[in-house]
C-alpha cells in the first residue's frame, strides 16, 4: 500500500493585518490586511498533498462561498474531500492575526469551529477512513471526544499518529494520550506549558536534556520541540536519536505558518521512513520557505523541493511508489 495519511483538524479563515512601519499595540498601524485560509489541520493537509502523499482531509467547512473556495483550493492540491462535511454556520474557523513589521505574530484571538459535526464524522466513518490510509495526523486539542476515539481507531488498524498541538486544552488533561502518538511535534511555549518548566530562550543543550527527560518520563516514542528562529531539538525514545537543528536563514515575511510547516515537513519524511534526524531537515526546510510567504502554506513546495537536489536525492532513496514523479 503506497503512503498516505488522513488528516483530521480544524479549517480557519484567518484575517491578518501586516503592519507597514515599526507595530505599536496602543496607536494606530498602517499596512495591509488580507483574508487567508488557514487551521492547523488545513495547513498540514495541504502541505503534505504538496510534499507528494496521498491525504484525506477529515474536517468540516461552512455553507458558504468562502467555504466552497476552501475546498476548491484544497482540491487542486489534490488533496480528497471525502470525508469534508459541510455544515450550515461554524464549520469554520476563525482567526484574527496581527503581524509586526518583521512578519512575527504581535497578537491574535481565535474562534474555534462548531466540532459537533467532525465528532460525528470520526463516529461515524472512523474505521473506514483507517481502511483507506497507511498513517495519521491528528490535531490533538480538538476535544477529548475525537482525540481518543481517532487514537484508538489507529490502534485498532494498527496505524501510526503523529500528534501535533492546538490549544493545548486537551492534552493538558489527557497526557497519556502523547504516549499513543509515533511523533510529537509542539513549541517552546507549548512544551513549556507541558513539561512544566519555562524553556523559552534557555540554552539548547538544557532544553535537549528536558526533553529526554520528558520523553523517558511519559513514556513517547519520539518528540521534537520547536525554538522559532533558534531551530530545533528531538529525541527518538527507540533509535536513541538525540540532537539539535539549527533553522535555515530565512527572509521572514509572514511567520504564522512556520509551526505546521515544519510539522508537515518533519512527517513527511517520517513517513518516507527517514530517520528523525533528517525528517527534522525536511521539516525546517519547509518552514523556511513558507515564512517567506504571505499565505499560511507555501504553494511551490514541490518546485522548491526539485530544486533541493541533495535533499531530493535523499528522499528519492526512500520512495518506492511516488504518486507523482520527483
């Protein structure tokens, strides 16, 4: 069975303001403000068709025009829809971001989506979506619901998750599930918020050794823990892979994006059987070019991936039926 992944998460209609000068949170900012889609699950959905693996989208959008243009983009990544249901309000998301001049996030409030339908969806054709897949993404801060209902369904089939946060409300209660996931992908902050202990701006190498620690202590096969522009670090509980990444110099013009790139990126190449130590270069790769867009997603992926022949040639090594040639 070729590689492919059903990603279940969230669609987000995101409404951002570029500041033009230097952004000051109290007066007024001039700049550009610009509806984009995004939502983490849409995000890694259309990351990963455009890294070349076969994905169904598991989520839910609005009976709208903007939602009909979401799967419409969606579409021509190839991503399938199968399993997209369309409800009458709130199947959406929404965010609303503000940029400072550097393209980083100064602030941002978010309204989560209605999750009754996508509940029903994962109830209802849970088993047949695993039936169709070789692997999972789950946006684990859906609600306790979904998220143990998606773990145990892969459990069931015997397919591997790969975990990546939202806002943390659910994991934080439901720690034992991050032992389920193959791969734990989170920020600083986040794993901070997990861990219990402030890491953000401490030395690499102490934040490496709070992550073995917590990796050991909870028990997870593997988890890689995001520092922003400072790149990196991971621990693989079963290879015994521990390191650090640094990021790849990168002209930032909107970094909104970066998480679920690099995320998407990261596990692409897991599942092209790289080791984490590489997968985690892929992952930074595809984060350094997406902040160099405006949108949450970087479209020419795969043209920036051809053109990276000696990350292409790595990959081809692991690729044994690729749905379009590399």
């Amino acid at each position: 069975m070729k590689p492919s992944v059903a990603v279940i998460g969230t669609v987000f209609m995101d409404c951002k303001g570029f500041a033009r000068h230097l952004y000051n949170p109290y007066g007024r900012n001039l700049g550009s403000i610009r509806f984009v889609h995004g939502g983490v699950g849409r995000n890694v959905a259309q990351n990963l068709s455009l890294l070349n693996l076969e994905v169904v989208f598991v989520s839910t959008i609005d009976e709208s025009a903007m939602g009909e243009e979401v799967a419409r983009r969606l579409r021509q990544a190839q991503v399938n829809l199968d399993y997209l249901g369309v409800g009458r309000s709130h199947g959406m998301g929404l965010w609303l971001a503000l940029l400072d001049q550097k393209g980083d996030l100064a602030g941002s409030i978010s309204q989560m989506p209605d999750l009754t339908l996508l509940q029903r969806l994962v109830t209802d054709k849970g088993p047949e979506i695993m039936e169709r897949v070789t692997h999972v993404v789950l946006e684990i801060d859906l609600n306790a619901e979904i998220a143990r209902k998606v773990i145990d369904l892969s459990r069931q089939h015997k397919k591997p998750v790969y975990g990546i946060p939202g806002n943390l409300d659910v994991i934080l209660k439901h720690r034992d599930l991050l032992s389920q996931t193959e791969c734990f992908i989170c920020n600083e902050v986040e794993a901070g918020r997990l861990i219990g202990k402030e890491i953000t701006g401490s030395e690499i190498d102490e934040v490496l050794q709070v992550l073995k620690n917590f990796v050991k202590s909870e028990g997870l096969s593997s988890m890689v823990i995001t520092l922003g522009p400072r790149g990196s670090v991971y621990v693989d509980s079963r290879t015994g892979e521990q390191g650090y990444q640094p990021a790849f110099e990168t002209r930032v013009i909107d970094s909104s994006g970066a998480g679920d790139a690099f995320f998407s990126g990261t596990v692409m190449g897991l599942i092209r059987r790289l080791p984490l130590r590489e997968a985690v270069v892929l992952g930074s790769k595809v984060a350094s070019w997406t902040i160099q867009v405006e949108e949450n997603t970087c479209l020419d992926i795969r043209d920036r991936l051809i053109r990276d022949e000696n990350l292409l040639a790595r990959l081809r090594e692991t690729i044994t039926a690729p749905r379009i040639a590399l």
